[in-house]
C-alpha cells in the first residue's frame, strides 16, 4: 500500500512529524514501513511553461524548435516529443534545473541550433512509465489550460510530498486505504479521524426509473447498491486527482474510471461504472455463470467461464467478473453520457476462486479477497457519485437501485485485563486499556470488570480475545514489554552432538569458498528420482499447487543444479552451491524415511588468481579433495570407488565408501546432462549426510615428532587404464608393513611411447621407523616385498 503523506493529512493531523518520523512510528505499531519516498526526487527549478511557437528543426526531422514562456522570457527549447505543438502548457527544466537521477540541465546546441533547458515527460519527473496515461506514454505531458506559467511544477501539482511504502501483512486489510491508515496513524497519535464530506444535488427522476436490479446468488452479493449519474462528460481528470492516483500507484484513464479507483484507494471499497447505454436492457442481474460461458474483458482476454464464477450481467450475457475486472462490452468511452455505478459486498471465497481461475489479479480482487468493510459499501457508492457530478458535470439520480441483506453489526469481544496482562506478562493499567481502545476508535463499555468491546465491521482481524491483546501491546508498544528468562530447573538450550557436527559441516564447506543453497522438497514426478542415491516408491501430493510441486524429492542435486543455472544464465560464470536437507523415501507401508543428505554443485573458476597468471578449473578432484577434507574434520574415513549413475560421466564418476556401504556418488555431469541445462563442465556431488554425522570419529592417536629420518623409494608402473590407481596404492600399504608410513601418486602418463590400453602412475613411498634410523638393506627388504606383490597384481616395473 502507497500512502501520500499530502493525502492522508485531510483525514487525520500528523502533528508535523517528519516522514521519516511518522514511518517509524507506524512500524513500531506494528505495520512495517518498507521505504519512504520522496516523490520530488531533488528536482529543482522546474517550471510550467507555454509553448508560443512550434517548428521542425531544418537539420533533425524528429526534433522541434520551440519558442517557450516560461513566466516573463521566452526561451528557445529543441524538444524530440512526437506530441509537442503550440498552444500546449508544458514541464519545463532550465538551465541550471536537477532532475531526478542528479541530471544536471545546461545550455545546449542541438544540430546548430541553441536549447535553453528541457520540456519534460513525466517519466523524467521519476514517474513510472506504467503510471503515465497511456495517452502521453510516448511523449511530453501536457499540463491542463488553467496551469499558471511560470509556476513551480512541483510545488503546484503536490510532487512536494512523500509516500510511505506499507507492506502490510494479510490480516490487515483495514490499511489497504486512505482512511484505514488514517485510522491507524490516528490511533499512534491520538488524533481523531476526519471523514470525507460527501454532498451533491440529486435530479428529480430515481435511478430505479432507468435500471432494475436481480440478484440470483445472494450467498455470493449479499449487498448490492447501483447509482446513476446521467449528462456526463468523459474527459482528463484534473491534475490533483491524477497525482493522488500515481502517488498511489494507479495510473490515470478518464475521470469517470479514475474516481472509481480513487474512492477504492480511499475508502479500500472496488467500485465499478458501467457506461448505462451499453447495457442495452437497464438491467443489472448478478448470478454463477453457465458452464463455458464466454466474456471479453478490459484487458482484451476472452475468457471461458465455469459455473461457480460470479458474474454481473445486463441479463441476458455477462458484463462484468464480479468483483475482478469489467467487461469490455459495458466500457466507459469517450463517447458515454450515463454510467452506473456499482458498489458491492462480495463473498471473498468466491472472488479469490474467481481470480484463480483467471490467473487474474487487481486491486479490487486482492481487497474482497481479504474482506471489505460492509458499512462502507453505501458510503463509497455515494462519495463517488458526489466526485463524479463534480468532475464531469453529471446529474445524480435520485436515490440508489440496492439488494441488501447483508448483516453489518459490529462483533462484540469481550474480555478481561487480567487475561491481557497474563498474556502480555506485564502490567499495564485498567485506565491504560480503556485509553487504548478509545484511541482505536473501539466502543468500549466496562462491565463487571470485564472489557466489552465493539469492533467496527472496518477491522475484520478482530475476532477473538488474542486480537484484542495484540492490539493493546501494539499500542503500548511493544519495546514496553519487558524481557523476562524462561523459569526453569536447569538452563535451557545447547545444541546435540549430531547439530554440532551439521554445524562443523557448515561452516567447512562455506570456509571452503561454497555458499549454501535452499530448494524447495517438492519437485515433478520426473524430477524426483533424478541422481537419487536410493529409489523407492514416489510420494506425490493429493492436491498439488502445480505439477512442478507435486511430488517429494528423493535427491538434492536436480533442484541445487537449477539454481546453478539460474546463476549462470544471469553471466555467474564461477558457482559453487551447497545444500543440506532431507529426501524422502518410502519404507514399509505408508510411512516416510527422511533421510538428511549433502549436495554439491559446482561449476567455472575454482583459482583466478589474475595478478600470478593463475587459473584453475572446478574438477572432479577439487570436489573430492573437499570431501577428503570433511571427512578429515569429521575423524571419518572415506573410501572411493568407481561408479556409474544416469546423467553422470562414466569416466569421471565415483562412489563414496563407508565401512564398505555406499553413501554417496561424486562425478561431473554427462556432455548431455550438461548441455540439456545450458551449462558448463559442472562436478556435482550427494552423499547420506545422516550416516556422516552419526558415525564415531576414529580415536585421535597422538605421534611424537620423528627423532629419526625417513627414506623414500619412487616407482613408476605401467597399469591397465582400466586399473585404478587407489587399487594399486592398497596393495602397496599392505605390502608394506609397518615401515611404510605414506604413499602418494605424484606422475600420471598416458602420452606417447604408451602401448595402447596402458597408464604409467609413478608412487613416492616412505618409510620410516620411530625406534631407530633405517638402513638400506632394511628398506630394499621391504621394498622388494612391495614390488613383488605389485607384479603379482598385474602391475609392471617401467624402465
């Protein structure tokens, strides 16, 4: 909800509080203030000016050479708009003038001819391109005959005002107007509230002598009221109503639509007019629509309607959604002279279903579904007619062409103090409360030592006691309530072993450059099992919001690899994602397994070191190096083994081991995974997280610093590629004994002089014995051993 500070001051007294003050205020009341905009932007030294003469630029077709009044001179302007002419009242920014974004306007020549200053659209003013009327969209404003020139365009046409950006939550729908949040800012400065006047002159003949009305579902319209106002001019608002529109974020069509939608910002009540003669029968009935029933609305959208949408009709076809959008077939035009003016009480459920349906949202939608005020309904009918004769020069038509059978008495809530200050868990005052409640404009009697409160109909939110104890703590303020410990026998909090390890976990892979991740645990049937570690029987939901949302998930990975290309897409060339959270898995019977597992993904630039000449790409080691390092920190040990999975390279892809179980799957996606998803080479990786943190870490053994030295043996192997290297490097250890203390591979060939089908891995040994120096014939001993068992394993010595 946009409020102008300029608007709401007719209702109600800010005392002079900045905006800045005031959107305080209202936030620590308890509706959030999200920005405060000034809607002058810094401008300065913009004026109205008078177009005296207009001709093309001999050297641009599309510019104009324009002679200006700008209250006292005339000075020379080159202005691009298609629409400039002579006679017209402009915007204008001198030399000298700033304009929003700090654009600074100077003298300029414009293919050789001199331009003192600009004449302005309004979207230079900071007015968004979707407020301007359509009429001026693709050119300069042009400002109505009576602007005085000279004047200052932002002090005469209110853009010296601010406007509070609510962001309102779904109960508070009261402040979806002008008046609700006078209500509220009335209720913080304990100022009374000042209702619009509403007065006008009627004509002798009734409205009900030019239209009846039928209402065949009164469950959905319980309320109906139709004014008519006939001899109307269709023409421009005038400026102070379209500026009140755009500060509000509507934008400006005709007189006649733009004070339906200024009574709808205003009293929070849709309001609808129908041009009378486009009705064609002076009949307005409202009923369900017939199965597949057709209407065009005003956005030019036929729409196929189903048998539960409520409709407004002339009795024989549909004119309107109620309650959503007009039809196009009873449109207001240049051209109209009488229109109806409907103002209704619909049934939220239906219209929320409604604009459902449509996939079609609006400011009178989004109100009934959250519920209008049923005692404003009459009042906002009549305060439309009383602008609408003012406006447009119409004629009001007697009385109102109404169905009424609307309950509209105010709820009563009663409760007691000592039930508030046991809530609240403070004292707050008898008198204090009654203060309160009289500040909030709640008719409240004292009886038996209980409050009996009457809510007006203007906040629904107020349904049960706890509504009436939020609403005193608000207005207390809530930095009253003191903070207490909970009583307790023992101090509460601290986290178990298996979040502290979830939090190690963490906080290693974001040290490691990873950034977190959370997806949704819904995803499409066809997703679902996509990469899973472990398939079982798919969940799917019994009444799915969208198929995309139907199903629970059974991996991580297809949803962390969507926002990996979400990145990408938007030039993240470098991503490195990681999530934890659950699968779920079906076990015997109807029951759900959640299983906590990791994810990684990972794709671009693991080292840019630009100044060194150092670059290195995400691979699959950098991701299993990672892994390692988890495992290291967790007192974990991890074995890897070849694997193979759909959608990952075979080559380039590993299980993960545990005590000889699998628990996870590394690899870099297949050439075609990769390019279904528009990415690059991208290592991804998903292990049972769970089995990590409930695994007890290896005793941690303490090594005295060697007193001794160590030796070291290097030897190159001619291997089948199909052998993997970890194979080799167990069969090593095991040879080795006691004495071998460390094995690594440094070299890795496959490049000529290879026979075709081999590797050569070159392996650096070391041994070591903490009792005493090795000599080199204890070493050979067991070096020969080690070489013995690498033939007998296939392995062969390279020369």
């Amino acid at each position: 909800m946009l409020v102008s500070i300029k608007w709401l001051q007719e209702y109600v007294d800010t005392q002079g509080l900045a905006p800045a003050d005031l959107g305080e205020k209202i936030t620590r009341s308890g509706i959030e203030v999200d920005a405060v905009i000034d809607r002058s932007h810094g401008m300065t030294n913009v004026v109205v000016g008078y177009v005296k003469e207009c001709v093309k630029h001999p050297e641009a077709d599309k510019l104009s050479i324009c002679q200006v009044d700008v209250g006292g001179e005339t000075d020379q302007i080159i202005c691009g708009a298609p629409n400039i002419a002579a006679g017209q009242k402009v915007i204008v920014a001198r030399p000298g003038a700033t304009l929003p974004g700090d654009i600074k306007i100077k003298k300029a020549k414009l293919r050789g001819e001199e331009s003192n200053g600009m004449i302005c659209s309004l979207q230079e003013l900071g007015i968004e391109s979707k407020l301007v009327p359509k009429a001026y969209a693709e050119g300069i404003y042009v400002l109505p005959e009576e602007a005085e020139t000279g004047s200052d365009v932002i002090t005469n046409f209110d853009l010296d005002d601010t406007v509070l950006e609510l962001g309102l939550t779904p109960n508070r729908a009261d402040a979806m107007s002008m008046i609700g949040v006078a209500y509220e800012v009335g209720a913080i400065l304990s100022e009374d509230v000042k209702l619009p006047e509403i007065s006008y002159t009627e004509a002798a003949d009734s409205a009900s002598s030019l239209l009846t009305l039928n209402i065949d579902a009164p469950d959905a319209n319980p309320l109906y009221v139709a004014k008519v106002v006939r001899n109307v001019e269709v023409k421009e608002s005038p400026m102070w109503l379209q500026q009140r529109l755009m500060a509000a974020g509507v934008r400006p069509h005709n007189n006649i639509v733009d004070v339906t939608n200024y009574v709808l910002m205003e009293y929070g009540q849709p309001l609808h007019a129908f041009d009378y003669d486009s009705l064609k029968t002076g009949n307005i009935t409202v009923r369900h629509a017939k199965e597949g029933e057709m209407i065009t609305t005003l956005d030019n959208a036929e729409r196929k309607l189903s048998a539960h949408n409520l409709v407004i009709t002339n009795g024989e076809e549909p004119v309107a959604l109620a309650g959503v959008m007009g039809g196009a077939n009873s449109e207001v035009s240049a051209s109209t002279t009488t229109i109806v003016i409907e103002s209704a009480y619909f049934a939220s459920g239906s219209i929320r279903q409604t604009s459902k349906d449509h996939n079609l949202r609006s400011d009178a939608s989004s109100r009934y579904e959250k519920g209008v005020d049923p005692n404003r309904v009459i009042p906002a009918a009549e305060r439309a007619a009383s602008l609408i004769a003012e406006l447009s020069g119409g004629e009001v038509l007697s009385g109102s062409v109404m169905f009424d059978a609307l309950d509209k008495e105010e709820k009563i809530v009663t409760v007691s103090p000592d039930f508030i200050n046991a809530r609240l868990g403070m004292k707050i005052s008898f008198e204090e409360m009654m203060r309160i409640l009289k500040r909030l404009k709640f008719n409240t009697e004292a009886i038996n030592g209980q409050l009996v409160i009457s809510v007006p109909t203007r906040r629904q939110d107020i349904q049960i006691e706890e509504d009436v104890v939020e609403e005193i703590a608000r207005l207390h303020g809530y930095d009253e309530i003191p903070a207490t410990l909970p009583e307790m026998e023992t101090t509460p909090g601290g986290l178990t072993p298996y979040q502290h390890k979830r939090r190690i976990v963490r906080n290693y892979l974001e040290g490691a450059g990873l950034l977190q991740a959370i997806t949704y645990s819904l995803t499409s049937s066809k997703s679902a099992q996509q990469f899973a570690l472990a398939k079982t029987e798919m969940t799917r939901l019994l009444m799915p919001m969208s198929e995309e949302r139907s199903t629970l998930r059974q991996s991580l990975l297809p949803h962390l690899l969507e926002s990996v290309s979400f990145n990408t897409a938007r030039r993240s060339d470098s991503v490195a994602l990681y999530e934890t959270g659950a699968v779920f898995l079906k076990t015997d019977g109807e029951l759900l397994d959640e299983e906590e597992h990791l994810a990684v993904a990972m794709t671009g630039l693991w080292l840019d070191n630009a100044w060194q000449g150092e670059k290195k790409s995400v691979d699959f080691f950098v991701l299993k190096g990672i892994v390692e390092g988890l495992a290291a920190k967790l007192g974990v040990a991890l074995e890897f083994e070849r694997g193979q999975m759909d959608g990952l390279h075979p080559g380039r892809t590993a299980y993960i081991i545990k005590d000889g179980n699998r628990i996870g799957v590394i690899g870099q996606l297949h050439p075609s995974e990769q390019a279904a998803r528009n990415l690059k080479d991208t290592i991804v990786l998903e292990m049972n997280l769970a089995v990590l943190l409930n695994a007890e870490p290896e005793a941690l053994l303490y090594t005295p610093v060697p007193r001794y030295p160590s030796m070291s043996r290097d030897v190159a192997l001619v291997l089948s590629k199909i052998v993997e290297a970890g194979s080799i490097e167990n069969t090593i250890r095991n040879a080795g004994g006691k004495l071998l203390k460390q094995v690594r591979v440094f070299d890795l060939y496959e490049g000529d002089n290879m026979e075709e089908g081999k590797k050569s891995v070159a392996f650096s040994l070391t041994y070591f014995d903490p009792e005493k120096t090795l000599t080199d014939e204890e070493v050979t001993r067991v070096h020969e051993k080690v070489l013995s068992a690498l033939k007998d394993a296939g392995a062969e010595l390279r020369s």
